[in-house]
C-alpha cells in the first residue's frame, strides 16, 4: 500500500484558500497528478487544501472523501516566547531543543507545555484515526508494526498541511514529531510517499520512499513559493 502526503499550495490564511501562486501550482500538480496512480482522494477540511485539490480532481473527473481528523495540527499552547501561540510547533530553536524529551518518540507529547495544552488528546485523535483508516485497508497495528490482513498495492492520498504530516510520518516512522517540525519543510504542494514492506510474511512497517517531492515545478523551471521557510541568514529580508 503506498500513501501520499501532498501539502497544501502557497496558503491565504486570512480567507482560509491559497493564493494566485498557489493556485497556479495547484495546476501544475494536477496536470501531472496521473503519474502517481492513485486509487483514492482524502482531503483536509480546510479550505487551502480543498482549493488545491480540485484541480486534480477536475482533472481526473473524481471526488475526495473529506477527513476531519486531516485538517492541520493546530493546538494554542503558551510557548516561551509566545504565551498565546496558536500552533505547538515553530518554536525558537533555543527553547525546543533544550527540552531532551522532544528528541523522544513518545515523551515530546507530555512535556508540561505540551500536555498542559492537550497535544496528547489531540495527538491521539489523529493516530487512532489514522489507524483506524489503515485497518479499514488491510493493515491492522500491532505494536511498531501491522498485521497485513489484507495486503495490497492500492495507493492512497492526503491533501493536508505540513504541521500534520509530521504528526503521520511520525507515527508511521517511528519518529518524534518536534525534529520533524523543525529539521523538515514539506514546501506547498510537495508530495511524500510512503509505501509498505512486508519483508516478513503478514507483518508490514511504513517506509518513505520520498519526500517532499515537487517534479511539477522541477520540470518547468520553477523555484518553490517560500511559504514555511524561514530567511538563510539573519540580516536577509523577509520572514524570521
């Protein structure tokens, strides 16, 4: 089974879609989007990822299954920095990576600011959903791993946002979400795939086989819109 996390294009926060830029890379993707040989469209409920989905559906005359537990991963908490911080991610690298337990798989969660917060709630929410979804197709957990009751090569996608595909790759992967946060940029409308290996009869794990993928642009020539980065050196203009 192969699942593709594909963010969302260059978003218009304000009025929850993407903008002209975005719009036109959702094009892009769409007039690709056979390539990948999906079988079945899941998408966010919020509206930057449903504008960036529709080309592709349009173009391959299908619909997308609307998944609650797909929006982004937002979660207010009091960050040192920022008390009334609308997200648990984007913190200043000073402050997370003194933290030791937001290098571990499953303490990051419940350090106080986290857990004071309810991200363990949240997180729970997602991944028993997410593997609710993945026994629904074949793959039962079973500890790190999963039971393939019923494996196959069907091939799934996720238009959603990069907070919560870090919350999924850690899930599947084994990772702990806070490197992921910080250390990765899924930029807007990339795409990450992830497939089963079932080395051991009816035992399977996840394994990325790319990430953060963006031939639709590479092909033509085209830089990736910076949405999600950060400046390269302090004195540059534009986003810290």
């Amino acid at each position: 089974m192969n699942i593709l996390i594909i963010r969302h294009g260059e978003p218009d926060y304000a009025n929850d879609s993407i903008t002209e830029r975005g719009a036109d890379d959702a094009r892009r993707l769409a007039a690709i989007i056979d390539r990948y040989h999906i079988d079945e469209f899941y998408v966010s409920p919020l509206g930057r990822a449903r504008a960036t989905i529709q080309p592709s559906l349009d173009r391959l005359g299908v619909q997308a299954e609307v998944l609650p537990w797909l929006r982004e991963f937002s979660v207010p908490i009091r960050r040192p920095d920022k008390p009334d911080s609308p997200i648990p991610w984007d913190w200043m690298p000073a402050d997370w990576t003194a933290e030791e337990d937001f290098f571990d798989e499953y303490k990051w969660s419940s350090v106080p600011v986290m857990r004071d917060a309810g991200v363990p709630e949240r997180l729970r929410f997602v991944t028993e959903h997410l593997d609710a979804f993945l026994a629904d197709h074949g793959y039962v957990r079973e500890g790190r791993n999963y039971k393939a009751v019923s494996p196959n090569h069907k091939t799934v996608a996720f238009f959603c946002h990069f907070g919560l595909e870090s919350i999924l790759l850690g899930h599947l992967l084994h990772l702990p979400v806070m490197p992921l946060w910080h250390g990765t940029c899924a930029l807007t409308t990339s795409v990450t795939k992830v497939t089963t290996e079932e080395r051991q009869d009816g035992t399977a794990c996840f394994r990325m086989l790319y990430f953060g993928a963006l031939p639709h642009l590479w092909e033509a020539g085209i830089e990736p819109a910076f949405a999600a980065r950060y400046v390269e050196c302090f004195e540059d203009e534009g986003r810290h």
